[in-house]
C-alpha cells in the first residue's frame, strides 16, 4: 500500500489513467493557486479545536474580556489567552482598549456565517441519520 502523498505534490504524474481529460482540465483552470488552498486549510484549522470554537461562539453573541471567556469555558486564563492570541493572529478576532481591560470581538460577520453553516451542515447530517431510525 502506498502512502497518502500531501497535496503540495499535486504536480506529479497521475497513478491512474485519465478518464475525462476534459474534465480535469476543466477544473484544473479553475483550482486556486497552492497558496491559497493552504490559507483556507489553515482558516479551518481554526475550527478544528472545541475551545477555539466555544471562544469564538462567544464572541459571535458579545464582546468578552479574557477573564469572563475563561470562567465561561471553564478553562485557566493563560490558555485562553494563548487561543486568542491565535484567533487574533488569523484576524478571526479584534481588541479593544477600556482602561486596563481588553475587550475580544469578532472581527467580521463572515465568521457567524462559516458558524452558522457548520451547525446547519450537523442538524442536517442529525436530522438524516434520524429518518433512517
């Protein structure tokens, strides 16, 4: 059995004959560049982490201060700081300045929408599993 090759080898030859030439180059024209499909895979990541998520619900319902988010996740501080520092870098999440205290806010509507997509892609996956009972 060969080994699962990563997509950075997309150049190399097809193991298999090609069936739809057409097709392929059709797409082909089409597909992002390699930097850009490793942004999006690094932009799911994201996703990939229940804490990053619960953080990230949090503030799709109101701005927190890291405290606040820590006792609502029940988890330590400086993990939280370390998630939001993260999510900050990915400009998933903005600051703001009151006093001595930030304040963490989503920083645009389009990560609601990736949320609210996840959810509806699980009710619908719950909703089929269930007719199937």
């Amino acid at each position: 059995m060969r080994p699962a090759t990563s997509s950075s080898t997309r150049t190399e030859s097809p193991s298999c004959n090609v069936l739809h030439p057409l097709t392929v180059r059709k797409v082909s024209d089409q597909m992002p560049p390699e930097a850009v499909l490793e942004g999006l895979a690094g932009f799911f990541k994201l996703f990939s982490d229940k804490t990053r998520i619960g953080i990230i619900w949090a503030l799709s319902l109101s701005e927190m201060c890291v405290c606040d988010l820590a006792l609502l996740l029940k988890m330590k501080q400086p993990a939280i700081s370390q998630h939001l520092k993260y999510l900050r870098q990915m400009r998933i999440v903005r600051t703001r300045r009151e006093g001595k205290v930030i304040y963490y806010a989503l920083d645009d509507e389009h990560i609601r929408i990736v949320l609210n997509t996840g959810l509806q892609h699980i009710d619908e996956s719950v909703g089929a599993i269930e007719a199937l009972r």
